[in-house]
C-alpha cells in the first residue's frame, strides 16, 4: 500500500522536513491515494514525529558539509544546490588543517571559556569575564603565557573586544569600559544599559571603539528587544527601526548587522558605519530574510576591504546551513548569498571571524559531525573565497564536543580559542589560503 511506502520513507530518511517532503511528493504521486480519517491522523503524527534510527552511520556514509551559491530574495530563502567539501580527518595535537602550519601548538588553559580574544602588546591577549570586568588569562605571542592564578567559572556572555578596549556587562545588564592590559582599567566615565544575559559586540570604527547591544524598548505593540550602538564616549544612538525588532547583534569596522529572529522568518537587518567626530550611521535594508529561527539563533560578521558579509547559521529549505550574506560597504536589499550546509541542525551554532593582515577573512565554527541524531560536535576552520563563499579548510584537533569559540588576527596568522570536554583550549596558526 502506499500508506506502507510512506512508513518505509520515513525510516530510511534523516531530519523530520526532510521526511515530510519525501511523504508530500508521494502523495502527489499518487492522485487516486485516498486515507481514511484514522490513516491521516497516524500519517500527521508519523511525519512529525518520526526519529533519526539509532544505527550507527558509516563513516564512507557520513555527510559532508556543502557550499552553495544563490542570490537571496528579502521575501525568500534561496534554495541551494547541494557541492560537497571533503574535509580531512585530524588528531589532537597535530595541525590537522590544509594549507595551516601550527606555530603555537594547541594549549589547556586554567580556566574555561567563554573568551574575548584582543591585541595587546604585540601579542593576543585572552580575556575571561568577572562579573563586569575582563580578567586576564593568557597571552599568545611564538608561546602561550599564563598569566592567570585560576579562580571561579567564568561569566557568560563574555566581554569583546574593540582593539586595546573591551565592553563587559553584568548580570544586570549594567555595560562598562575597560582599557585592555595585564591589569585592565576601567572608564569611569561610559556606563550603558543592555538586557540582562544578551551577548554584546564591539569592533573599531575608525578611531572609535564601538559597541552594540540588546535593550528592552516598550512600544505601542508593547515591550520588544531593539538594537543601539555606542562609542567610547558612552554617546548611544538607536540601532534598529522602531518598526523593527532585534535579537542579536554584529559588527565590522564598516557595517552592523543585526537580526528579528522569529519562528516565521527571520529579517536581517544592516547598516553602514562611518567614522568621524561621531559614528555615521547609515540608512536600515533589509537585506535577507531567513527561514525559521532556533531559541540561540544569533547572528555574526567579517570583513575584507570594502567588503562585509553577514554571517548566519539558520534553517533553510529543508535543511541548515550557514548563509555568508554578501553586504559590501553599502548594504543593498537582494543580497548575494552562499549557503554551507551543516550535516544536521544545531542550536546554538557558534561561528567567530577574524581577518589577517593580507585581506583573507577566516570563519571557526562548530557543527555537527554527521548527520545522526545527536552526534558529536566538531570545531571546522575555513576561509570566505572571492565569490563570497565559505570554503572548509580542515578540523580543529578538539577533545570533546567544542561550545564556545573566539577567534582574533595575530598579522598574517590567526588565533583559535575554543572549549571542549576537556576545558578550554588556545592555539596559533599561520595559513596559507
């Protein structure tokens, strides 16, 4: 019966939409197909519920991430075609990347992360967050330095890092300014109100130090997150539209990004910056509108140049993936996108940027490591390439499932920090893209 058919898609097949698609075209395969009450009722409960099969999946059979290329529609998420990237099989300890020579192996650090990662001194300062202060932990130089005596679990979200300043808040939401050092010191002057918990983002624009930040705003449809930036000065300026809400934040030197992430769609948002006696903010586009948001569905960014593109990790079609959303120096709506499919879903999805001195900007993220239910997370390095999409170099050596990852330039060679089962952990690479 085709009932049965039904029954035997849904077991051969892995993710619930995926499912539910494969049962849809059957059904409209078969236009004489009538279900009685009852089967239709066990067929919506089937194609909902239905579960990955605990058998362990080959590794010949394990998927591999994909690169796609699409021009986003601010009404519609792109459907990509699918490209695969191999991706070479690594050990803890060895460099385990193509093209990336290890010259700091990876460290253990005393304490876990999360971390802000900033240059100091002529080397890479990591920072852990005390309450509403960054506390130094380690630096990076040709070696790893400890610089901490331990102490208590560090604070979440962390501080970041605009060059030599940092923006920490508490767990009040209460935003402080630190010029960045072994003994980091505080600016009296700058004290901004975010929402208790959200994740922050700064970088330099021009000569300023930005931040950008999540706050509670009541309107006339009642109390909504929104979005505002801030300069070193503590001078604070509206981010988001007053139509517009925000639940997560990013920032280049050139642009902000910011997202409304809801269950039906999920509008990014972009902004110009410009660097003068105070930051320029330009016109709001709208310049892609993603699929269906997870709880911890934030979005990043990175640059090269002129060129910035928003980074976000999101539910497409019938499948995830991160879309590397082409904003160039003037965000336009219809922007470019290339989707790079993850094995599976997963929330949250931590993805961390950072460009080195020859242009090329690098993406750390953390996915699945298969498409099986459930399967171990690993921590993948990659470039963005000239046509604007992510391209996997390799995976990071980890002990355990990755979480948080932060990841800073060091002039040519980039800086990983990352946690795993085994605790938090700092590494230097020199790539070649």
């Amino acid at each position: 019966m085709a009932y049965d058919a039904l029954v035997r898609i849904c077991e051969r097949k892995r993710g619930c939409r995926k499912r539910e698609a494969a049962a849809r075209r059957t059904l409209a395969a078969c236009p004489g197909l009538q279900f009685g009450v009852a089967q239709s009722l066990v067929f919506g409960v089937l194609v909902l519920s239905c579960k990955d099969p605990a058998a362990a999946v080959p590794a010949e059979a394990e998927a591999k991430p994909v690169v796609t290329v699409s021009s986003a529609s601010p009404t519609q998420t792109p459907t990509p075609t699918h490209t695969a990237v191999e991706v070479a099989p690594v050990v803890f300890g060895d460099g385990g990347i193509a093209g990336c020579a290890t010259v700091v192996s990876a460290t253990r650090l005393k304490r876990p992360g999360p971390y802000a990662l900033a240059p100091v001194g002529g080397s890479i300062a990591a920072y852990v967050r005390e309450d509403d202060k960054p506390s130094l932990l380690a630096t990076v130089d040709r070696g790893v330095k400890d610089e901490s005596e331990g102490g208590s679990k560090p604070s979440s979200p962390p501080c970041v890092a605009a060059g030599a300043r940092a923006f920490c808040a508490d767990a009040q939401g209460v935003v402080r300014l630190y010029e960045l050092g072994p003994a980091p010191r505080k600016v009296e002057s700058v004290t901004l109100h975010a929402r208790p918990g959200a994740a922050l983002a700064a970088a330099p624009v021009g000569s300023h130090s930005v931040v950008a930040y999540l706050r509670d705003h009541v309107t006339s449809e009642g109390v909504r997150m929104a979005a505002y930036l801030a300069d070193e000065t503590g001078a604070e300026q509206p981010l988001s539209d007053d139509g517009a809400g925000a639940t997560s934040v990013a920032l280049t030197g050139a642009v902000a990004v910011y997202i409304d992430a809801r269950r039906g769609m999920s509008p990014v948002h972009a902004r110009a910056l410009g660097a003068g006696p105070k930051v320029a903010v330009g016109p709001d586009v709208v310049v892609f509108v993603g699929g269906s948001a997870e709880a911890a569905t934030r979005v990043y960014a990175a640059s090269s140049g002129k060129t910035t593109w928003a980074l976000l990790p999101i539910a497409h079609d019938i499948g995830f993936g991160l879309a590397v959303i082409a904003l160039g120096a003037d965000p336009q709506m219809d922007a470019p996108v290339a989707w790079s499919d993850y094995p599976n879903g997963l929330d949250p999805a931590p993805v961390a940027a950072a460009t080195t001195d020859d242009g090329t900007a690098y993406v750390a993220r953390v996915r699945p490591s298969s498409a099986t239910y459930n399967s171990p997370r690993v921590l993948e390095l990659g470039r963005i390439d000239a046509a604007g999409a992510f391209v996997a170099m390799g995976l990071v050596p980890t002990q355990g499932s990755p979480r948080d990852v932060a990841l800073a330039a060091a002039g040519k060679d980039v800086v990983l920090a990352w946690d795993d089962g085994a605790g938090g952990a700092i590494e230097r690479l020199h790539c070649v893209p």
